[in-house]
C-alpha cells in the first residue's frame, strides 16, 4: 500500500484530467485530494504511472474515477437547526415578494438534501409551487439521486435529524422499505430537475432565490471558493439567499460586501446588491 | 529545569482524545500558561450530531477560548482549536484548517489521524502530539506520522486513562518520548512555555 503521494505527483495527475477531460482539480485543498487519490490507489490497486495510464488511454475509467474522487458522504436534514430556519424564515421571506421560485442544490450528491426540501415544501403547503434544480459534478451519483433509494441503515440518522427539525410527520410517511432499502415518494421529485454541472468551469445557467452550496466548497482552496461565489452571486435574483455548510463562511470573500448575514449560526446569507 | 528537554523550534502542539479524556484536557486548558504561544490544535471524539456545547463547556475550564474553526481559518499563535463535530479536519500547507465530510475512519468524524496526520505533515519536527485517553485507535497511525517526521510524541500514562486502549495503540505503533500523567503534561507545557520568553 502507498502511504504518501509527492504533491508533484498530484500534480501529474491533476494536469493530466485538465488537459484530457477539461476538469479541473487544480483549485482542490490539498489534504482531502491526496487522501482521495490514496484511496483510489488502494480500492483500484494501481500504482501513480499505472493510474495515469488509465486515464490518459480509457476514457470510459473517467467517470468511475469522478466518483470515486468526489465525497459524496451527505444526511437528509443535516444541521436540523438550518433547516428551522430554511422553513421558518427563508421561505417566508421568499413568500412576501414571489409565490412561485427557484431553488438550487449546488453538489446535491445522492439528493438527500434534495429531499429533505421537497418534505419541507410538501409540509408546507407550497412544494407545487417550487422549482427545483439538483446539480453536481459526479454523473454516477446523480443518477443515485434520481432513484431517490437508499441504504435503510442510514434512516435511523436521517429520522433523528427530521425530529430534531420538528417535521409534521415522520420519514417512513414518505417512503417505502424494501429488501433494505428504503425508496421515497417520487412525487417528492416531480419539480426537480438533475443536470449535470461542474462549479469550476460551468456557466451561470439560471436565476434563483435560493442557493444552497453546503459541504461543497470545502473541498476547493480559498482562490477556487472565491471565483465559485462569484458565480453564485451571479445566480441570484437581488434579495435572493445563500445557503452554506455550517463550517464555511463568505466574510472574506471579494462580493461579501454585496451579501448581508441572515443567520450567522446556520450560515445563510442574502443577496443585497447586484 | 531541563526535564523534558525541549527547546523553541516548536510551532504546535495537537493532542488527540476520545472516552475518559475530558479531565486531562480540561486541566490541561485550565493550566496553560497565560503567555503560551503556540496553538494547540483539539481533535476529541465527540457525541455524533451534537454541534454544540462541547466547545464552551471546554472554554469555560480553559484559560483561553476555544474556537470550532472554520473551513481555511487561519491557524494563529496562542489560538485553542477543536475539530467540530461531524467533520474532519485538516492542517493544511500556508498554516490553515480545511474541513472535509470522508467517511468515518476507525468509527469516528472527526478521527484524530487525520488531524495529527495533516500537522505532522505541516509542522515536520516541529510538532508536539499528544494522545490522552480512548476506546479506540484512532490516533495511534496519526502519532506514527508525528515521529516519523521527527515531532515529539507524548501519551497519557496508561495507567492513569480511563481507557487505554489509545494510548497503548500509539506505544505499540511507534516511539512514545514521554509516557506521562497529565499533572506531567501540564509540568511539560509550562516548561515548554519557558523558552519562548
Ligand atoms: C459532501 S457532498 C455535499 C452534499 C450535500 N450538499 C450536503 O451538504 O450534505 C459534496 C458534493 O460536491 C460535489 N462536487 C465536488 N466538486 C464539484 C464541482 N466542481 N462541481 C459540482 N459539484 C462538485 C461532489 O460530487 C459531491 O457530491
């Protein structure tokens, strides 16, 4: 087993998906990429040369590799705090001006977050009113998160979270369990739209009133961060909100003057200049 | 004076902790000398999925603050930092911390490996680890790193843990300097406090 890799070696590697692929993992923070690469070395067995190899001469490995390389650990309703304050003031803000809007999952990964808002919205009364857009860099989990199924194992957390948010309901309200898995309610994504979109290289491709990037950005160094929340200002109607994970935070940022800070505990910020 | 042999090339102190460790760190924090200089950097294992409380119940013991950091905070003299809960969290090169969501290692988010992992590879030999008490052995590869990279290496004397299944992990993986009680940690930072004068 290899125990370290030279930052030159990441390097090699990084160069080479940029030239080939046109993904670029140049911008990533560099402890959580190596330990990635390590584990691909590991599970896939091949040494440095041999996984440049791969990727340089079988272009179908990209995908396995995106994968493999993105975390795609995630909750359903994780911070349930964040999600009080999703339901009992950011909506509501968004209600006094628009009754219908757009909302984005920026690295939306196997779409528990996903969910989590259509149960929100549903318990609302408003989820016909709300378009959804899921995105992420990694078309194998996407195609996860369509399927809206997951490992009954990790229900006992996702519960726990939904009755700290103190949901109407509970989780089994909304889905089946089946052969270990648990698959929700596919109505719960009938105003969703999946599409592939990579934050590093990707366009501005629409208008939201509300954003949500959590756990996303901390895997990019603060140069890549910066550029991302551009874009996301960008995507923004004036007025609209950000939502980050509850370890980030845009202070620093080059358009932090053009956000003002709605909740400093959950981390949700509003768009209030162009 | 020399007891410990130390000197001021040092330029952080981790220490590691899970079960029965809430003690030694809080009389650790609580006896920190007023001028210490060098940041101590926090991984404990904590209840999953409770963000708060720790930290201040820490802050209230300690002679300074303790902070949860956030995602690329810089890492500043004298700052007392824990890993929060539910992530991982690193030391990165150009003295900053970055957050990741991995999966768990050895059962644990934060995992201490990590953390030590990440500083032995900042700080080199200029690092001091030390690993309290723990039901688990997370942490003893992390101490591997310290003194492979030539950091000095402390862990609670087994006999004094709660548990001591962490500790023992570590001395069974790699060269322990000291084996201590935490009274003796204390000794040792307050004489490590002495030549930064
Ligand atoms: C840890 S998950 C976050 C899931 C969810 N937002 C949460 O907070 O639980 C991070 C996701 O970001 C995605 N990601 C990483 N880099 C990306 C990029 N450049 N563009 C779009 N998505 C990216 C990964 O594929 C992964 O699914």
């Amino acid at each position: 087993m290899i125990q370290d890799i030279d930052i030159a070696d990441l390097k090699r590697i990084t160069e080479l998906i940029h030239s080939k692929y046109g993904y670029d993992f140049r911008n990533y923070a560099m402890s959580s990429f190596k330990r990635r690469m390590l584990r691909i070395l590991e599970v896939k067995n091949l040494s440095i040369e041999s996984l440049l190899k791969k990727l340089s001469e079988s272009p179908v490995f990209i995908n396995e590799f995106l994968d493999e390389l993105t975390v795609n650990v995630t909750e359903m309703f994780r911070d349930p705090g964040f999600w009080r304050v999703i339901r009992d003031e950011i909506i509501p803000g968004i209600l006094l001006n628009h009754k219908t809007f757009n909302i984005w999952h920026a690295g939306c990964s196997s779409g528990e977050e996903v969910i989590s808002m259509a149960i929100l919205l549903r318990e609302m009364g408003i989820h016909n009113d709300v378009s959804l857009y899921a995105t992420d860099l990694d078309t194998t989990i996407l195609e996860k998160a369509k399927m809206a199924s997951y490992p009954a194992k990790n229900m006992e957390l996702n519960e726990k979270n939904y009755i700290r948010f103190e949901g109407k309901w509970t989780l089994k309200d909304y889905c089946k369990e089946e052969n270990g898995k648990v698959t929700f309610d596919k109505g719960l994504l009938a105003n969703v739209t999946f599409r592939k979109h990579d934050l590093v290289i990707g366009d501005v491709f629409n208008k939201f009133d509300l954003i949500l990037c959590r756990n996303v950005m901390i895997y990019f160094n603060q140069t890549l961060q910066n550029e991302v929340l551009k874009k996301f200002h960008a995507s923004l109607f004036k007025y609209g909100y950000l939502a980050i994970g509850s370890k980030e935070s845009l202070i620093w940022c080059d358009v932090a003057n053009r956000f003002l800070v709605v909740s400093n505990e959950e981390k949700v910020y509003k768009k209030i200049k162009d | 004076m020399s007891q410990f042999n130390l000197n001021s090339s040092y330029k952080a102190v981790v220490i590691g902790g899970s079960a029965g460790s809430f003690q030694g760190i809080t009389k650790i924090l609580s006896q920190l000398p007023k001028t210490f200089p060098l940041p101590i950097i926090m991984c404990l294992h904590r209840l999953k999925h409770v963000r708060n409380g720790f930290v201040e119940a820490l802050s209230i013991k300690s002679v300074f603050p303790v902070v949860e950091p956030n995602d690329k905070e810089q890492i500043k003299k004298g700052g007392i930092y824990l890993a929060p809960s539910n992530y991982h969290m690193s030391v990165e090169l150009g003295n900053y911390f970055a957050m990741s969501t991995e999966e768990m290692i050895n059962n644990s988010r934060p995992a201490i490996d990590i953390t030590l992992g990440t500083a032995a590879f900042v700080y080199r030999e200029k690092l001091i680890g030390i690993l309290l008490s723990g039901a688990n052995r997370d942490g003893g590869m992390g101490m591997k790193h310290i003194k492979d990279k030539g950091g000095l290496t402390i862990v609670q004397e087994p006999s004094e843990c709660m548990i001591d299944t962490m500790p023992k992990a570590a001395i069974n993986l790699t060269k322990i300097d000291h084996v201590l009680k935490v009274d003796d940690i204390v000794s040792l930072i307050n004489e490590l406090d002495k030549y930064y004068r």
